[in-house]
C-alpha cells in the first residue's frame, strides 16, 4: 500500500473525537482533559512533509504533559482550576513529584506560563532528571510554532539520551499528536509499548494505538467499498 495513504489513515484515526479522552481515562483520569465536542474533530487539517506539520488551532485541550501515573478518582473528578489548587497545596513542600503534579494541572488548565515556572522549580530542585526537562519543553510547545519546534527537537534529544523512557516518549508521541505528525505519533507509542505494556502509560499507548488502528482499518474499508 502506498505510505502516503497509511499515513492518512493513521491521521483518520488520530482525529475521531474521543481518542484523547480514551487516553485519559485508560491513566486514571477522566477529567485529565476537557472533553471535546464530539461532532467535531480534534485534530483539523492534514500532515504536512516533515518538519511542515501544521500548528495551526485544533480542537485539542491545552497542550499538557503527560504524567506515568493515574490522577486519584477523588481528583479526577474536580474542575481543572481545582485541581491546580490541590496540587499546588501538595507542592508547597517542594517535593518533585509533586511539582510535576502541579505543573501539568496548571498546562490542562491553560496556564502554560505558570506551569513553566514549576517545571523550572522542578529542575532546580533536581538538576538532571527527566520529568521536568520534558515539562519545561512541553511548555516551550505551547508557546507557538518557534516553541514547538523547539520542543520537538528537545524531546527526540531525550528520547534519544534516555531510549527506555515511557515518559519521555509517551510525551514524545502526544506532542507529534498536536504537530499532526502520524509517522512519530505512531512510532513513539510503539515504543513506549516496547518497553512495558503494563504500566499506566504503557496501558494508555496501547489503547490509544487500538483506537488509531480501528480507525484506521476502518477508512480502509469505507475507502474500498467507495470504489
């Protein structure tokens, strides 16, 4: 088959409305993002050659990075901006992970300035580690054009210089989800299925692939019996 028509229909799969809110919940948390309106796409446009993908508006929630763990059922169920106010309670004691918490609460709830700030926090914190490098990049995403591109190269840096991290390439792949870039969107949560089908992330990669190849068998199919 012609590359070009998997790819489109990889696309096909990425933008049936509910596939971000399967990844939510398949984490634990079903208010992790804002559910879209279901007669709409999430993803507008088509792939564009490498390094053009299109950022233009979609109708993706606040770009956020994705933890490796479930948000608890009893915070799953608050209002973005209550949940940024339980998590910045839980940060004040300065513990990473907890940052971290913190930091994607404020990205799901658009304030992506703020939540650059705690990644920083984070970082200094602990210099070197992983999550808030992907954090702080997350952010430089949501800046713009320049920001994603940006961040697109710092993620396939750490996923190059950490190649068993869930993390790092789970938010790899859900960066290339907002870049339109199906190939690293696809190849990214393969990857993070590699490493460990049974975590929380690798279960959420799994069932997003699912949903992606469902969608995707089935344009094949529509595309056949349209002649």
């Amino acid at each position: 088959m012609n590359p070009a028509r998997i790819i489109g229909m990889v696309v096909a799969g990425l933008v049936v409305a509910g596939v971000v809110i399967a990844g939510a919940m398949a984490l634990g948390g079903t208010s992790q993002v804002a559910p879209p309106d279901p007669a709409q796409p999430i993803v507008v446009g088509v792939v564009a050659a490498p390094g053009q993908e299109l950022t233009g508006p979609t109708d993706l929630p606040p770009l956020a990075m994705v933890l490796d763990q479930p948000v608890p059922d009893a915070i799953a169920q608050m209002s973005a901006s209550q949940q940024v106010a339980t998590y910045r309670a839980q940060a004040a004691s300065g513990d990473v992970d907890s940052l971290m918490r913190l930091g994607s609460a404020l990205q799901r709830a658009g304030e992506q300035d703020a939540a650059a700030g705690i990644y920083r926090t984070a970082a200094a914190a602990d210099p070197g580690a992983l999550a808030p490098a992907i954090g702080l990049a997350m952010a430089d995403a949501a800046t713009g054009d320049a920001g994603m591109k940006q961040a697109t190269a710092e993620l396939a840096r750490l996923t190059r210089e950490n190649p068993t991290s869930q993390l790092a390439w789970f938010n790899r792949g859900w960066l290339a989800t907002y870049r339109r870039d199906a190939r690293d969107v696809i190849g990214s949560w393969k990857r993070v299925v590699t490493i460990d089908q049974q975590t929380p992330i690798g279960r959420t990669a799994t069932a997003l692939l699912k949903r992606i190849a469902d969608e995707a068998s089935a344009g094949m199919k529509t595309r056949t019996s349209g002649g």
